[in-house]
C-alpha cells in the first residue's frame, strides 16, 4: 500500500488530462500568469523528485518538512517523498513562529524545505540546527536549493509501505499549548479519500477549486482537475472575489470549496459560475446567515461540511436543509457512512477498556462526539500525552476519536453542534453553551460576530463585533469590541484564547 499510488495511476491512464491549473502571478485586475499542468507532467515532476531524494540520501522512515507556498512542486514533492515512504510533514505557517519553531522541534525531521525568510532565522532557532535546510526561493551559506532534490527520473513503483506507516504528519494549531502532529498513515489517508469520494461524490468530468489545499490531493486522487484559487492561503478572508471568479470561469469549475470567511467573500453577490453544480463550506462554524447568503449568491447544491484532520468526513448537511432546519445550535446533519458517531458524557478518569456505550447520553441530551471508523486516526506522533487526551481505546481494538465538540441528536438522526466542551460558560447553577448564544445573538440587525467567552479572571462575557443595543443575557455581562479574533489558518474560528486575553481587565 502507497497513497501515492492513487495519484500516479491517472498518470499512466489519462496522461493528458489537466491535474493542476495553479495561479503564479495576479492582481486586483486578474490572474496575469498561471501553470496547466497535466497528470503525466505531475507524474514526471514526482518521479524527478524521487530520484532527488535517493541522491540526496533520504530514505524510508525519514520525515521531510515542507514550509512552502501551494505550487507545483509542493504536491509533486509531498507525493515523492511518500512514494519513497517518506514521511511529509506540515505545519500551519499561521500559528505564529513560536509555535512553528516548537512544531519543527518535535518532527524530529531529517530536513525541511522553506523559504529564505524562515531559514535566514536558523542561527538562532535550536530547532533548525542539525537539520538539512533546501530552500525554495534562494541559496546562502548552510543552504541548498529546491534543485538539490531533483534528480534522475525514477520509473519504478511506489514503495509498498504498511498500512500505519507515516505518510503525512499535520501539525495543529495547539492553541491550548504545544501543537500536536497529527498522524495521517499510507492506510488513513486511502480510507479518508475513498470515505470522501462516497459521501461527496464527484463526476468525472469535474474540475475543482478547493480552497482547502490538503483537498487537492483528494482531487488527485480521484482523476480530476484541481483548479488553485488565486488567494494568499494565510489570509482567505481578504479574497479579492472578482479575481478569484474570473478564475474560475476561465477554466469552467463546476464544484468548490472554502472556510466560511472565504465563502462568505464569494457570496456577498451572486456567483456569475455557469457550470457551478456544488459549493461546499467547512473548517468551522457556519452560521444561517451565511448559509441564508450561498442560497442567494447560487443555484448549486450548497453543502455544510463538518470533520476534522483527524477524522474526514464526520457528517454534512444541505444550505436548503439547514436552513429550514429552526432548533437551537448549530446542525452539521447526518454522519457518512464510514463513520460511527456516539454522544458521551465520560467522567474524568473513566475506564473505556470495556467500551462505550455505558457513557452514552440519551437522545436528545447533551454530549461529547466522539467518532470511529478506519478514516479515523490513531494518534499523534511521537506524543503519547495527546494520544491519551483525545483517543479512546476499548478492548475490541477499536479507536475513538474525542472531538472535544458538545452535540445532541435531534428525532431525524441529525447532529447539532453547541460548542467546545472546553468553552462552556458556567454562569451561576447553569451551563452556557458559546453556539446556541452566538448564532441567537448573530441573527439580530448589526451584529456582524460574537463570542461567549470565560476564564481566569474574566466573568462570562458576551464579545459583540457590531450593534450591543438592547442585548441582555442574564449573568453576562455583553461588551462591544472592535474586532473579534480568529484563527490564523481559515480565518473563521473565534480565537477564544487571544479574546480572553484581549478581555482580562476591561
């Protein structure tokens, strides 16, 4: 078994087909440059790799970290390594350098690959020293170029790695600590793809434009045409939309997909995409009124999108359905078929040895979703403390992954979302759940976001971004802020850690 098998076959079978269409240059006015490249060009671009890193002396079981813009050579040179059971990992370059440095710290990679801006740093950053250091867009002293791991074409099959061999290890946001490295296997990203492509079935003609680069490799996989949207992934939410539709127009997309920052640029007009059949939104919490906005902006079917790295898909559901949808919360609907959701609620300490099902909630109630299936990771690498944290490991050999989200089942089998376990507000004998306040708060005339937030030293407290006139809730006091932050990576999530901060004395 090799991920990069799914990738390399279409090379073989439909060579001339477009794999990538990947922006290079563009501005306000449009795309001014940009690459077409083919599967049997991509296939030829892996294949020079992997003779590189022979050269270069890499070998099966190595970690190679990639720190570098979406192009060409960042998915030829991920799907390499793997071909040669090497390991890539990635790290979200908008968590702030602290926490880059202590992700590249406990890769414990043999290399990585970045540019000059992160690599000048590495007389003074431990974490870079020892390590091999290729950069991508110069050369200097200690460094080596991109060029350096290209080499002569290798023609043979990809390595037959073990279904839990590494193939890509996602370092997270770690916003309650150390970023974690997720565990992504050769056997967990086949059983993602194939869990993907049953429960969001593409057609075969489809050309994509993710705004989820990790999507693109799910469109590789499935023979399709990846169209790169022209936008700086580290800021999605300053999409210039009118470039972002001209592109893709140009090359005829028929489905896509975002963070709801993104989208929500898309839609504020009607999306003038002819061939457009679907839109997809997830990466965090879609609120009816952005739902209310991809129903106006679009015909195409729009979809809710709810999973994590650690587990996709999870569940979906219709902008139509959720829309006519009335309870409180937050509805993702129905978990896909490969995956087995429960609702828990596990004491601290709770032996789960023999299963379960003894901590499931009644329907209805309130608990934690937790999720198993074989697109379902088992760990975090080299992390046992956040393993245990966030796995559950009954007798029977099954794995539970803990979402840390607080849902309930409604009587149509559907998921609703009411926050973070983490985040409950308690407010005197009483629990607050953050969604149900946010998205009642949301739907009032001049509220543009909010957030319900408590901590050490903060009583609960409502963040309003907007109009606060005649909001009361009782036990909460409700302030206005200039702006609520979010994270780095989708733009989309409260950064309920920096908001807490940025609210500790007012």
């Amino acid at each position: 078994m090799n991920f990069a098998s799914l990738v390399l076959r279409h090379a073989n079978h439909r060579p001339d087909r477009r794999a990538l269409v990947l922006p290079i240059r563009w501005d306000a006015e449009g795309v001014h440059e940009e690459q077409v490249v083919t599967y049997a060009a991509l296939g030829d671009a892996i294949a020079r790799f992997r003779g590189g890193l022979r050269a270069q002396g890499f070998r099966p079981g190595d970690r190679l970290v990639l720190m570098f813009p979406v192009g060409l050579d960042l998915y030829a040179l991920t799907l390499a390594a793997m071909a040669e059971g090497v390991a890539i990992v990635l790290i979200d370059a908008g968590m702030g350098a602290r926490k880059i440095l202590q992700a590249i710290s406990s890769s414990r990679a043999r290399a990585l690959v970045s540019v000059s801006a992160l690599l000048r740093l590495r007389w003074l950053a431990p974490p870079l020293w020892g390590k091999g250091r290729y950069c991508v867009d110069g050369e200097g002293l200690g460094l080596r170029p991109l060029a350096a791991l290209r080499g002569e074409p290798v023609a043979d099959d990809p390595l037959d790695c073990a279904a839990d061999d590494h193939a890509l290890i996602t370092f997270t946001s770690g916003s309650t600590g150390r970023p974690k490295g997720a565990d992504r296997t050769h056997g967990l990203l086949s059983a993602q793809h194939h869990a993907l492509a049953e429960h969001f079935p593409h057609r075969d003609d489809d050309v994509d434009l993710p705004a989820f680069p990790v999507v693109v490799l799910h469109d590789l996989c499935c023979g399709i045409t990846a169209v790169v949207p022209p936008v700086d992934f580290k800021a999605v939410a300053s999409v210039q939309r009118d470039v972002v539709l001209q592109h893709a127009r140009a090359h005829g997309v028929t489905r896509l997909s975002g963070a709801p920052a993104y989208v929500a640029r898309l839609c504020t007009e009607p999306l003038d995409l002819p061939r457009l059949r679907q839109l997809g939104v997830g990466g965090a919490r879609v609120s009816r009124g952005l739902a209310a906005a991809i129903a106006e902006a679009t015909d195409a079917e729009g979809l809710v999108l709810y999973g994590s790295t650690e587990a996709e898909p999870i569940a979906s559901v219709s902008i139509a359905e959720l829309l006519h949808a009335t309870a409180p919360g937050v509805l993702v609907g129905r978990p896909a078929s490969a995956a087995t959701v429960r609702l828990i609620s596990l004491p601290h300490g709770a032996d789960t040895v023999g299963g379960i099902d003894a901590f499931v909630v009644p329907r209805g109630r309130v608990g934690e979703l937790v999720v198993a299936g074989a697109h379902v990771n088992r760990g975090y690498v080299d992390d046992p403390a956040a393993t245990a944290a966030n796995k559950l490991f009954p007798a029977d050999g099954s794995c539970w992954h803990r979402t840390g989200d607080l849902a309930r089942w409604d009587e149509q089998g559907r998921l609703w979302l009411v926050g973070r376990a983490a985040d409950v507000v308690r407010v005197g004998d009483r629990d607050l759940h953050p969604f149900l306040v946010e998205e009642e708060v949301e739907r009032r005339p001049g509220v543009e976001r909010c957030a319900l937030v408590q901590g050490e030293g903060l009583p609960p407290t409502l963040a309003v971004q907007g109009a606060i006139e005649g909001i009361q809730i009782a036990g909460v006091r409700v302030l206005a802020v200039e702006q609520i932050p979010v994270d780095g990576r989708h733009n989309s999530k409260v950064d309920r850690v920096l908001l807490r901060r940025q609210l500790r004395g007012r």
